[in-house]
C-alpha cells in the first residue's frame, strides 16, 4: 500500500492519524495555534476532576467553560481561561 503525499507527512508526527492531519490542515486555515493548544490538551489525562461530594458544583464549573457541541473547543476554552487566570495572578503580583 502506498501512502499519500499527506499521509507520508502525518505518518511522521507521533500522534493520532486524526490530530496530524488537523493539525496540518490548521495551517491552511490559520489556526494552527489554536489546533496546537488543543493537541497538547488530548495528550494529557482527563483535565475534570470531581472532588467526593463536590459532584454538582464541579458540573457547574464545567458547564461555565463548556462550548455546546464541541468538546475540543471546550478544552481550548479551558486552557485559555486557564492562561488569563495566570495572567490576572501574575500581574497582580507584580504591582
């Protein structure tokens, strides 16, 4: 079997045949950035957490970063919430 000229450039990376070539379509469409950020997201193990009897407000934050219909922006949602609170924290401390 032969591979394609894109399947040749995906067999290089060491993921998912489906996150490669997501990923190397986020170029065409400028969004590789992005596309990055959540590769590196479905890399690691699941982010929620669901402390002992914390079950619903665990949901509750969850549902407040969730984008409907898309688990993949709700990761990229997540990460960057996550960077504008280190931001906030960072230059908070700073002054």
């Amino acid at each position: 079997m032969t591979l394609t000229e894109l399947g040749s450039v995906m067999a290089d990376f060491p993921l998912d045949p489906r996150v490669s070539k997501a990923l190397l379509q986020s170029v065409k469409l400028n969004v590789s950035e992005e596309m990055l950020t959540i590769a590196a997201m479905l890399s690691v193990q699941n982010i929620w957490r669901r402390p002992f009897g914390q079950d619903r407000k665990a949901d509750r934050a969850k549902l407040k970063l969730s984008v409907t219909g898309s688990d993949h922006l709700t990761l990229l949602n997540v990460y960057n919430k996550y960077m504008e609170s280190q931001s906030v924290h960072y230059h908070s401390e700073t002054t």
